[in-house]
C-alpha cells in the first residue's frame, strides 16, 4: 500500500464534480458560469502542485462555489435523500450482521458505497451484493483496542452512513472505549454535519459529536481548531471513514489511524492495491512512504 497521489485521472473526476455541484447550487446561467469558472480556475492552480491532494482541491473549489452562489449546502437534497435510503437499507441489512468487532467493522465500511455519483439503484445494488474484502487489517485493530481504554476518533464521512457507523460506534463503547463521533464543521460536499445529525434524530445516540472546526473534505490539521488538535493529539485510535480522509491522511503514516473504506476509484484502489469496489480496513502504519517519486 502506498499514499495517495493525485493522478491525471483526478482532474476528470473533479472537473465532474464541479459541474455536479454547480447544477445543485443553482438554476441560474449567469451564476453557474461564474461559479464554474471560478472552480476551474482553482483547479488548474492547484493540481500541477507538488503534493497536491484532490480532497484539498474539491475542498477550495466548494467553498467558492457556495460563495458565488449563495447556496450554503448545494448537496441539501442529495444528502437528505442518501440518509433516507441507507436509513431503510440499515433496518434491512442489519439483522444479518452479529455484535462482533469484525461484524460491526463490515457493515460500517458497506455504509461508504453511498457516494454524490451514484444513483439509489446502483448504491442499493452494492449494499445488497456479497461485500468484496481488500486489505483488512482486523488482527491489528483487535490489538490496537487491547491497549489501555481510552479515547477513539472516529471521522465520520458521508451523510447518509451515520446509520451504519452507529453500531459500531456503540460496540467500541460497551468495550469501554470512549468514542468522539467528528462530523464537519460546516456543510462541504455530501458530508455529514451536526444539522443532518439533528435531522435524522441520531445526534443523541451518536453524542458526543465534535467537529475540525473547519469545513473540509478529509482532513486537514493545519486548518483545524487547537480544541481539536487537542483531541486528536489526545486519541489511541482514529477510525478514518472514506476516501477524502485517506486522499488527505495517508502520508502521515500515523500508526494510530485505520481506514475504513470502498474504494470507489481507480487512484485509491491503485494506491491501497486491492480492486476497485473492495472495502478496505487499512491501518495506516502499514501504508509505505517510499513511493519511488509517483506522481
């Protein structure tokens, strides 16, 4: 397994999402325009960049487009219609899953094939199919939770899977295991924030919640409050959903972090070196940093 590196084949895809996000943003021509080029232009600054991370990208280009549109959440509806269907997939799929840790850790990662490209009937398609296994690094989770209990990170990621991370965020705490649910710290993408938390009635059963204090898709400690700095330093294990936080994380090499993911596409499943569509449980101290000067 490698880092993440950003690869021509990411330009498309964010070139893709501008045009998603400028659509759900607004009706009107003139404001589309201007936001579109305004996302374009960051794109074509940023991706000749040494170490450039497309995550951070999107993440820039965002922020613009909610600006120039004045839509503070384009993904409002994608979100909310995400987090209906994996609500009702959840009360299906769950009975089929036990209480144990590798259980728990399956149907948590089977909650991240929701993604802003795809469509109801592909995501229900994948929930509903045999889970195909890439890296799994459960022996090393287990022992990572043999260590004095004490606090997990758990960096949630897309809307709609708050329903699939709450089962195993409530087994690491009847193991005894403090959990932090982090959600983001405004509306970014189809990421969940504390209103979609309130919305779908979860944000008791998932307290205490706590955010980056910045909007950002992955993460970026750079930008995050000391509050969570603090924490993060604080933490013995960090559960990173999704392949923003592996785009944004993976070069840390923190042997406290594991991943938990689909990888939706070819540069994530290239560098984590399973097949696209497998779910992964990686840790991250396992990733190699010697990359060869990929690019």
């Amino acid at each position: 397994m490698r880092p993440m590196k950003i690869s021509p084949e990411c330009r498309a895809c964010l070139e893709r999402l501008v045009d998603l996000t400028v659509d759900l943003a607004t009706e009107d021509p003139g404001l589309r325009g201007r936001a579109a080029a305004a996302a374009r232009e960051i794109i074509a600054q940023e991706f000749p960049k040494p170490g450039a991370i497309p995550a951070l990208i999107a993440s820039r280009f965002h922020l613009a487009i909610q600006e120039i549109t004045g839509t503070p959440d384009p993904f409002a509806a994608r979100k909310a219609a995400a987090t209906a269907l994996l609500a009702r997939m959840h009360r299906r799929l769950t009975p089929g899953y036990g209480d144990d840790l590798e259980s728990l850790l399956k149907l948590a990662a089977l909650g991240n094939a929701v993604d802003f490209f795809r469509r109801e009937a592909e995501v229900t398609r994948e929930l509903l199919s045999p889970a195909r296994l890439g890296v799994w690094d459960l022996p090393q989770f287990r022992r990572a939770l043999k260590a004095p209990k004490g606090l997990i990170l758990y960096l949630a990621d897309n809307a709609g899977e708050q329903f699939f991370d709450l089962p195993l965020v409530a087994g690491l705490r009847r193991r005894g295991w403090q959990v932090l649910y982090v959600v983001k710290g405004g509306p970014i993408q189809n990421d969940l924030t504390r209103e979609d938390l309130a919305a779908s009635g979860l944000g008791g059963a998932l307290a205490p919640v706590a955010d980056p204090g910045c909007r950002l898709v992955g993460l970026d400690l750079e930008g995050a409050s000391p509050a969570f700095r603090a924490r993060y330093d604080q933490a013995a294990v960090i559960v990173a959903k999704g392949m923003g936080h592996f785009e944004t994380m993976s070069h840390w090499g923190d042997p406290r972090v594991f991943f938990l993911l689909q990888a939706k596409c070819a540069p994530v499943a290239r560098a984590l070196g399973v097949a696209p569509g497998a779910f992964v449980l990686a840790r991250a101290a396992t990733i190699s940093l010697d990359t060869g000067g990929e690019t």
